[in-house]
C-alpha cells in the first residue's frame, strides 16, 4: 500500500505496507539496488519513492514528479492522474517520452 501526501507544496508517496515486507531471514527488506551506497541499507517499508509531483489545474494531472523503482534502483519521470475518486494511473517513464514508459493503476483503500 502507498500513502499519498503534500510535501511542502508538492505531493509525494511512500510505501506503508506490504504483503511481504521481510526477506526470507525475516529481516526487512533492503533497497539493496539504490545508486547511492549510503542509502542501500535502508529499509523499503516507508521508502519515500514518489517525489515532487505538481498539481496542474488545466488538465487535473499530477506531473513533473519522479518515481524510484526499488526493483531496478532507478528513477524515472512520472505523471499521475486520477481515473475516479478512487482509481489513480500512474506512468513512469524514460528521456522525456512520455510513450516510452510503463503505466501502473492504483485502487484506493479504506
């Protein structure tokens, strides 16, 4: 599950839970693939990985933010947009192409 929150006058997202949030040593799981070192030891359970995303009242996208994939250590460019009051599409995606990306749908829990 991911919590979506205002950050400063942004949004931002972290992940607040897991089916399966411990490795097979019943530890937690790692951001093992992070670029940065210092940061491969911290826990992925409330990783912030949403990040920066403005909301544009012309076209009601949330956009120029970026998302972290803890799969592949990477960051990539992001928008979101909100199908219905509980459906969220988000799409990452590569050198500015937003057709050259991946799209996840969301559903909202209570």
């Amino acid at each position: 599950k991911v919590k979506i929150y205002r950050c400063g006058d942004n949004y931002c997202g972290k992940i607040i839970w897991s089916e399966n949030p411990n490795d097979e040593n019943g530890q937690p799981k790692l951001d093992f693939k992070n670029p940065s070192q210092t940061k491969r030891h911290q826990p992925v359970m409330g990783l912030q990985f949403i990040n920066d995303f403005n909301f544009d009242t012309a076209t009601g996208e949330w956009k120029d933010g970026t998302i972290y994939n803890v799969q592949d250590g990477r960051t990539y460019s992001a928008y979101m947009n909100l199908l219905d009051d509980n459906t969220l599409k988000l799409t990452g995606y590569v050198l500015g192409m937003r057709w050259l990306g991946q799209t996840v749908t969301w559903t909202r829990v209570k």
